[in-house]
C-alpha cells in the first residue's frame, strides 16, 4: 500500500526522488512531444496541470533516471537535453500591473543569466525573444518553452477592465513572441484554466494546436476509472472496511462523488485526482475539491446575465463556444465548464454539440448548496440548517412547516429582481428541490407560468403544482382536473396534493392548498 500522497506537490522530481504515488501519464506526454510543437491545454483547477508542466520539463532535461520504471522509459531511446523556460503565473496575486511586470521580470532576468541580453531588447517582449534565440544558439538545441496557468493574471482582473486591458495588451505581445520565434522552439505548451480567444491574448497565437477537448487526450490530467482501481486497490479495499461498506459500494460511491468529468466526446469518464488522492490519505468522503475554490465569481454571473439554473441539467453548446469565455457577461457557461462545475455528459454527432451537466454529487451538492443564500433570503451560514429542516419536514409529512420555511425565501427580495419574478421564484424552487434530491425522489416539470413537482420519501408521495398569479385554488384543479396522481394510485404511501400560487404583488408565496 503506497501511503505517500503528494497532495499540494506538483513537482515531478519531488514526486519521484520522494517516494510518493505517481499516476504514470508518461505515455501520452511521450506521444504529445512527438507528435507536435504547440499545444494549449485547459482543465479545472486542481487537476493536475503544474504536475503536467513539471513532468515534462524534467522528460525535455533528459532526466532519465526519474523515468523509471514509466511509460516513458522504454518509449524514449534518446533522452536529449533541451533548454527548458519555464514560466509559472500560479503563485502571485495580480491586483495591480506592477504585479504581472514584476513576475515577467523576475524570470526574464533568471534566463537572462543564463544566456545573456542585448543592449536594444527593452520591452518584456524582446527580451523574451532574444532569450529564446541565445539559448537555442548558445546551446545547440532549440528550445522548450512551458507556461503554467496563462491566464491567472487575467482572471484575477475580471470586474476590473482598464487592469485587464494592461494584462491582455502585455501578455498578447509577451505570447506573441512564440510564433515569431518559430525557427528557435522544439516545443511550447500552455495550460490554464480558461481560454481567452478572438480578440484576446490569443489572437495572434494562432498556431497553438487546442488539445482541450480532443479525445485522444481526454485523460492526460486526472484519474481514470482503470487507474483508480490499478493504484489504489488496497487503499478502496481499506476504505470500505473503515465505513462498513463492500470493495464494490465504496467503487460505486467514488464513482458518484468524485467520477463524470469528461473533457472531449470519449466515454471514459475522468475522476477529480485532488479529492481522490484527498479521500484515500483520510480514509473519508467529504467535498475536498469544492471546499478549496469560492465560485463567488460565478454565481455573479450567473445572477447577471439572468441564467435559469434549470438549464444547469441540461446546457447544449457548440465546441467553438466552450472553448472561450469572451463573452461570459452574456453566456456563462463556458467559464462554468472551463472552471469544472459542468462538464461534457454526451455529444449529438449530427449537429456537433455537446450536452453539458455536473460531472457528481461532490460538485453537484456543493455548488448547489453554494447558490442557496445568494438567490434565497436566508444567512449563508444557516444555508445547512435550512436544508436539513427541509429533508425532516418532508419525511414526516409536515408540508405546512416546509411551505412555511420556502414562504420565508423569498422575503426581501432586491430591488433588481423584481422586473424578473417569474425567473427569480424558478431559480429557488430549483436549489431547494435539487437539494431535496439528494435525500428524496424528486421529479419536475416545468412550462410557460407553473412548475409541478413529485417529491417521494418513504412514507409519502407529493404532488405539487406552483401557479404564477393565480390562485391556490387553481392549482390544486389542475392536479385533479388533469390526474396527476393517477401513476401514484397503486403505490400504498400516503399521497398529498399540494396547490401553491406565487403573486407578484407581494413578491412571494400568496397560499397554499393540501389536500
């Protein structure tokens, strides 16, 4: 059993010379350097990026030693040496331009005395180039240039456009110089987490070759179902002893949790390696991955561009519009799929598109439970609470105190959503029944003005239909009037119709009906 877990190691020599786990991607690093000279590349945070980078700088130096035993091992026969650049944006805050000027600089004068300046190189990026040229020059070789995390500087400058028009003007000309200097690279790769595309940094980098979502390099980050079970059988095997549970529920139970990522059109789904490597040093579930990032950003824009989370199930997108975030102000999905809280779920060969939705229960209950206080009127800290009292509520058949508790929700409504009602009373109905969900049998249905839900627990079957100004009454006709409990007459749990009507005069929950 390999009880060494590089959780927060992303060096690959450290990885190696320190005994920990390594999940051999060698393979597909191999066929990536030779088969190609540039490469962008982007997953989620967390995902194993940096460890990437690393890996192949260390295969670029001809570090044969740290390859043994790999993939890479009896696939390479050459091992030459490269001059590698190296540039990781990861570790700095970039709340002004001095702050990306500095990194640049900092590392431009690390390369600078290794192969030299020139008196007329004064901008970033001429120096950037006459490095480049020098190294390839001086060395013999031509050069391996690696940016982890392109984009961090711009991301963190989102909100605020006269910063992001600095990073994307200075990093535009600083990237740039990679296509000029063509003649001089053997090899560029650059990952992050987003891709800045049209008329952003990438605009005139046209030759990156966007590995993204191709299949063949679906699982060059992350954990694949065979890898988890391969490297980590005796880790599965003790797990399940420590919680009661069968080798084959504990599989069942990280493949819910931690599985369903998907990066291209491959059915092989992807496991999130940080909360894998996460749950097998602690030998517990919990949201280990969604617990390191606040998606603050995202709900913003989410509220702003006034998307309706229903879509969250089932979002259909073009490759083209997953592959930027240009527009995210208007279309928020990109950066949600980019940012790892959607993911690819099917692919229509016919029209070219792809279905998107949570990849598990980890992303799923936490991103969900995350929406709650920035959509309900309720106190981010008692978002739980709340949750629970819903699930006991509904369990023992207490639907007055449940309608109650959802009434509260939508008090003190801001003054920006009330030209939006309709859209605001949908979005809680779905964080509060997606959340019941997990704990019970929820199905839902919804069109122009109403939304009917089925909600089933153990004792009960509820049928409930919600009017947009109209009347309890009204509502409560509808079930009968169209027989909505006819499917439910021959199961022997108790049925209760429940009738609620939202009016905006009021800008909540009017009444409701039981029957």
């Amino acid at each position: 059993m390999n009880n060494l877990y590089p959780i927060g190691i992303q060096n690959f020599k450290e990885i190696r010379e320190g005994g920990y786990l390594y999940i051999d991607k060698t393979e597909l690093i191999h066929k990536l350097a030779n088969t190609g000279k540039y490469y962008f590349l982007s997953r989620p945070r967390r995902f194993g990026k940096s460890l990437l980078v690393s890996t192949i700088e260390a295969y670029f130096l001809g570090q044969k030693d740290l390859f043994k035993g790999l993939a890479m091992e009896t696939l390479e026969t050459e091992w030459k040496e490269y001059p590698v650049l190296h540039l990781d944006l990861n570790a700095e805050k970039y709340d002004s331009k001095e702050m990306l000027y500095g990194i640049l600089n900092e590392t431009l004068c690390k390369w600078e005395d290794l192969y030299g300046t020139r008196e007329g190189e004064t901008s970033l990026s001429l120096r950037f180039s006459g490095i480049i040229q020098r190294a390839a020059e001086t060395t013999g070789r031509n050069v391996v240039v690696l940016i982890d995390e392109y984009d961090k500087p711009m991301l963190q400058a989102i909100g605020n456009e006269e910063l992001m028009d600095e990073y994307r003007n200075t990093l535009k000309a600083f990237y740039g110089v990679l296509k000029s200097s063509d003649q001089y690279l053997r090899f560029a790769l650059l990952t992050g987490v987003t891709k800045f595309s049209k008329v952003s940094v990438f605009s005139d980098l046209n030759n990156l070759e966007d590995i993204s979502i191709l299949r063949d390099y679906n699982n060059l980050c992350g954990i694949t179902e065979k890898e988890l079970l391969h490297y980590f059988h005796d880790e599965i095997k003790d797990l399940g002893e420590r919680n009661d549970m069968t080798y084959e529920e504990i599989c069942q139970k990280l493949k819910l949790w931690y599985d369903g990522y998907h990066f291209s059109s491959s059915r092989e789904g992807i496991y999130n390696p940080f909360s894998i490597l996460n749950v097998m040093k602690s030998r517990e579930f919990g949201s280990f991955w969604f617990e390191t990032g606040t998606p603050t950003f995202l709900v913003e824009l989410l509220k702003r561009s006034s998307y309706n989370l229903y879509s969250l199930t089932e979002e259909v997108a073009f490759a083209d519009t997953l592959g930027g975030i240009d527009s995210m102000y208007t279309n928020p999905v990109p950066t949600l799929y980019q940012s790892g809280y959607l993911t690819i779920k099917g692919y229509d060969k016919e029209f070219r598109t792809y279905n998107l939705g949570f990849p598990n229960r980890e992303v799923e209950d936490g991103f969900t439970r995350f929406l709650l206080p920035y959509y309900a009127s309720i106190e981010p800290g008692k978002s739980s609470f709340q949750i629970i009292s819903f699930v006991q509520d509904v369990r023992k058949g207490d639907i007055d105190s449940f309608m109650t508790r959802l009434q509260s929700f939508f008090a003190d409504i801001p003054y920006e959503l009330t030209r939006q009602l309709e859209l605001h009373y949908q979005n809680v109905l779905f964080i509060v029944f997606r959340l019941l969900g997990f704990y019970t049998e929820v199905e839902y249905h919804t069109s122009s003005g109403r939304i009917d839900m089925v909600v089933k627990t153990k004792d009960y079957i509820y049928i409930m239909e919600f009017k947009l100004n109209g009347t309890a009454e009204e509502a409560i006709k509808q079930i009968n009037d169209k027989q909505y409990a006819l499917p439910f007459a021959s199961d022997g749990r108790k049925l209760i119709k429940v009738g609620v009507n939202f009016n905006n005069n009021i800008k909540g929950i009017e009444k409701w009906i039981i029957e």
